[in-house]
C-alpha cells in the first residue's frame, strides 16, 4: 500500500478521505489498526435513508491511453460501489433468472451462494458434492445476464493453495467482480460440523488468491471469510481477519457472530476495510439487523444468502398443492404471461431479430445466383414479392416428325426446396427446351429428362417426374405440366 503523510494536526476526516483514495487498489494492505469518525459524524442529516443503503451503480467508464471511453471492468464497477456512501445491499442470486431480477430491482450487485447453487442445479445439499466445474458453468451465465457486478462465492477454493489461485483464475474468466474465500476444511453449514483449517494455512489461501489476482492482470475484489468464531473462538476469528488484510484481501467476513457486541469488535479491525454481514435470514447465530443498524456498527455490505431460494422454494410448494388439488394457483400469486415475457426480454429478442429479416426478393436474388443465369428486375415490385421466376426463351424451331414435339406446348416445372425449409427456385421452362437446364440446376446433369417427359407425354393434368435430394440436402423437384 502506497504510504501515507498527514501532520499530527490533521483532522480525522482528512485521514480518512486519504486512506479510503488508497484503499481499493489491488494490492493495499493495513498493518496497524485506525480509527475513523463514528457514523453519526460521517453521516450527514439531509442524506435520505433509500440513498444511504442503496446506492445503484450500473455503469462505469474508463479511459484508454488514447483517452478513449472504454467500458470498465465488473470489479472496477464493484469497487466504484463500494466507495459510494451507505450500507450496501446484496441478495444471494443462484442462476441467471434470479440474478437478472435482482438487477431489476435496483440493487447494485449480487452474491452467488453456493448452498442455493447446489440446491437448484442440483437438488442436494452443499456438502462438497457440487464441482469446481459446474459452480464455473452457473457463474459464467449469471455473469453474462446482467450488467450489475457479482461476487461469487468460491467456498474453500475447491483444496490446497493452487486450487485456490486456479478457482480465483477461473472466476476473473467468468466475469466475476469479485470472489469469497473462507477458512474451512469443507463445506459445512449446520451447526457442530463446520471446521476450519489452521490459521497460516487460511491465511495462505488469500495469499494465494492475491497472487493469483496479480497474476491474472486483475482487480477482482477478494473477500476473505472466516468461520473460526464457532469452531474456536471469537479472539481467534479476529486474529484471522487481520492476517486476512495484511495478505491483501479487500474486504473481511466472520461467520456466526452471536451478539452486537462481537459484530462491533469486528468492525473495529482495521475499521477503514468493508466488512461484509451475513444476514442468514432462516435463523443462525447472527443477530438479524437493518441495514442503517448495520451500517452503524460498521458493516459495508449486506449478503442475503438464502431469501430467493427459499422464496422459490415455498412458492413452487404452494402451486404444486394447488395443481395436486385440482385448482390453478392464484392469479396474485404469479405474473401474467405478459409480464414473464417481458422479464425475459421478449420485445427485445423479436426487436433484435428484425435487423436480421430476409425478405422474399433478398431470397429469390440469392436462389437465382446459385442456380442459374437466370436475372430478376430488381427495379419490378411484382417481380420481388413472387419467388416464381419465369425464363424466356428464343423462338426454337422444332422439326413436325419430331416425336418430342407434342409436348412443346407443355411446361417443364423445376422446384427446389432447401435443407433449412426455404423455397429456393421455382421456374417453368417450356418442355421442349432442355439444353441449358443442368446449367439452373446442376444436380440434374446425367438425368434422361427427354426419356421421363416421352412416357408422360400422353398424361393429361400434372405430372411428377422427379423428386429426390441432391448431395447439399435440397430437395428438387420436377413436374410436367
């Protein structure tokens, strides 16, 4: 970290402004313990209570060497946010539905969850038995859905140290703003099986993620957990959280505090680093606060781990009951129809897909120069809408004897429809006119038209003589007619 100079008479809120510049860069650390001013001090009356937690930023923008806009990176916005004013929230996504809806709602990020992961992809608990592989897959499309940052969680960073710099690489490829790694020996969130490594060792693994950071040219925040206050002790935790900071992470979690008054001697380490809240809304140890509590004691973010799944959970119970019993769940308890369509970007596809729309002259320019000579007025409106290409020929003088010649006021039809469906030709030559036909349509080289036309000559009405697929899977058909 990037020393800093201030005069004994400094004010506190000039010593504050100037460690919070250096704060966020990547690789700033804090070695001693400061203090800054209580939040009644930092926080101004007029602020209102909606701007003081929640705060959404959407977008940010840098500028190259050449002082071009560029779109930032999903850490850059995330580390944008952070310094904004007030606690921020952050629901627990756990696909991509659940985080675009969280955007919609305005909050300005989100926090993968592992435990909600592993029940909706896979239906069972969050014991280890989900992979690195699969939380990458579900990472990446929740990334890519939306446009406020994520931070993902990366649980024990799947084994040792390299494990954990190869999922750190592997979060910062799938988009994310940021990634939790905490101390334990395996997944284990109920009660007495939750067991941590020792203290260097986790101190190690954010070692390992920083320099994996630094390795990758990256400014992914990383957020260090601990879960040591249940398996050991709240003096243990804290010492955990501040070899946490000196390895370089940015922002500090404990799991499992029990009281207001553990939830403030936390925030009293190295006060100037976030402090990420647990919210575990289905019971825990952890007191269950707002976020303007929250926000005094000291915490910056706000994780709600657990209220969209199991939202979900209970709202897929009560309509299955619904269904069971004969009865459709109520219409207040759904959206219409319109309104999913409309979540999921319906007006926007269809929008999209018009830029993209060949009409049926662009079809027809496109057919004729693949199969033949043939020339279509493209200044004739008549002639664009209809696919039907009518060739004129010369006057050709047929022999009487000519046995082929009673056919010569009889039309030749040749219709090729193409793999994907579409009609690509559809003309009508006189029957008597063969030479240059292989020339519109090579597959019928080496076929005995005159032969077929001589047996159907007599035929009144229509005729098939051919129908078959050439080597491209377009199907041709010719008819006398």
């Amino acid at each position: 970290m990037a020393a800093l100079s201030f005069s004994s008479s400094s004010p506190p809120r000039i010593l504050h402004k100037q460690l919070k510049s250096s704060l966020f860069s990547p690789d700033s650390t804090l070695s001693t313990p400061l203090f800054f001013p209580s939040f009644r001090e930092l926080s101004a009356k007029s602020i209102s209570v909606s701007r003081r937690f929640h705060v959404a930023v959407n977008s940010t923008t840098v500028s190259d060497s050449s002082g071009n806009a560029k779109p930032s990176s999903p850490a850059k916005k995330l580390r944008e946010i952070i310094k904004s004013p007030g606690v921020l929230q952050g629901p627990c996504c756990f696909d991509a539905l659940s985080a675009k809806l969280i955007e919609r709602a305005g909050f300005p990020y989100c926090i993968t969850t592992g435990f909600s992961i592993s029940a909706a992809r896979l239906g069972l608990p969050d014991k280890g038995l989900i992979s690195y592989g699969e939380i990458i897959d579900q990472g990446q499309q929740i990334t890519q859905s939306v446009s406020i940052p994520v931070i993902g969680d990366g649980g024990n960073g799947y084994g040792n140290v390299m494990n954990v710099k190869r999922t750190v690489k592997g979060y910062i490829k799938a988009g994310f703003a940021g990634i939790i790694i905490n101390d334990q020996v395996c997944c284990g969130n109920t009660k007495s099986e939750r067991r941590v490594v020792s203290r260097e060792e986790a101190v190690m693994r954010i070692k390992a993620a920083v320099d994996a950071r630094r390795e990758s040219d990256s400014d992914i925040i990383i957020v260090a957990q601990t879960d040591s206050r249940e398996a050991i002790s709240l003096e243990e935790s804290l010492i955990r959280a501040r070899g946490f900071t000196d390895a370089g992470a940015d922002v500090l979690s404990i799991d499992s505090l029990v009281s207001r008054e553990e939830m403030k001697s936390f925030c009293n380490v190295y006060p100037l680093v976030p402090k990420l809240a647990n919210m575990l809304e289905s019971g825990g140890k952890i007191p269950i606060l707002n976020p303007l509590e929250l926000e005094e004691i000291g915490y910056k973010l706000v994780a709600y781990p657990i209220s969209l799944i199991g939202i979900s959970i209970q709202a897929m119970q009560d309509a299955l009951l619904a269904i069971k019993g004969g009865r459709m769940p109520p219409p207040g308890s759904m959206p219409s129809l319109e309104e999913i369509e409309e979540i999921l970007g319906f007006d926007t596809y269809h929008e999209e897909a018009k830029r993209y729309t060949i009409s049926s002259s662009d079809r027809a320019s496109s057919n004729s120069s693949n199969y033949g000579n043939q020339r279509v007025a493209q200044d004739d409106p008549e002639q664009r809408e209809d696919p039907v290409v009518e060739v004129i020929t010369p006057e050709v003088y047929i022999e009487p004897r000519n046995p082929f010649s009673r056919i010569w006021s009889r039309s030749l039809r040749i219709k090729i429809i193409g793999r994907d469906g579409f009609e690509k030709l559809d003309v009508r030559i006189p029957a008597g006119f063969l030479e240059g036909v292989t020339n519109i349509v090579p597959a019928l080289g080496g076929v005995n038209l005159k032969q077929l036309m001589d047996n159907a000559a007599d035929e009144v009405g229509g005729k098939l003589l051919l129908d078959f697929k050439d080597s491209g899977g377009d199907r041709i058909q010719v008819f006398l007619e």
